[in-house]
C-alpha cells in the first residue's frame, strides 16, 4: 500500500491554503493534498474514512455530493433496534438543593433477552 493517498474530498484542490500551492514561478496551481497513511502504526485502522480524507471539511463535501450513491450501495427499508430494559428514573439533589431526574437507559445483551 502506498504511504499516501490524495484527498477525495471533490473541492480539495480549490481551497486557498499555502500547503495546496504547488508548481513554478508562472504556472502554480492548487493541489489536492496528500492523507498520510500510518500502516506501521498500531492504532492504525484500514477501514476509517480519515484514510482518505484531509479534513472534515474534505468529507463533508465528498458525503454531501454523493450520499445518494452511498446510500444505494446499502439502502436501509427497516429501521435497526436495540433492546433495552425498562427505564429508570432517578432523582438527584444538587448541592445547591437543585432537584433533577436522570432517566437511565440499559442496553441488553443478547443474554439478558
């Protein structure tokens, strides 16, 4: 695997930043940058979009031209749910003699069901 791939994001190359510049006296132009890959790394993880995204700006702009595209590889007709207890409610006293409710929410595990 190569030790960078270019940004994907679909305006990268025209962000005016100083690090984009490229070329000579003349003919410069903005380039697309390049997204270190840290394959040597162990935190590393092959399948994260950061692998081939400079910014989140760079995703933003690659998710919101194409989500139509992504969402036909994987369409979803049903919604997904997660099993849960009951919930609780508990009451809490500030120090202040603030009152509050927390509302606890348990997810189950495929044991508990």
């Amino acid at each position: 695997m190569a030790d960078f791939i270019w940004c994907h994001g679909p305006s990268c190359h025209t962000n005016s930043t100083v690090d984009r510049v490229r070329g000579s006296k003349g003919s410069k132009v903005l380039r697309t940058r390049k997204v270190k890959q840290h394959t040597d790394r162990s935190w590393y993880r092959p399948d994260n979009f950061y692998n081939y995204f400079c910014s989140n700006s760079c995703y933003n702009d690659f998710a919101n031209k194409y989500a139509e595209q992504i969402i036909k590889i994987a369409p979803r007709t049903t919604p997904l749910e997660t099993p849960i207890a009951d919930p609780t409610k508990d009451k809490h006293t500030t120090s202040w003699g603030y009152s509050y409710t927390h509302t606890r929410i348990r997810k189950l595990d495929n044991a508990e069901q």
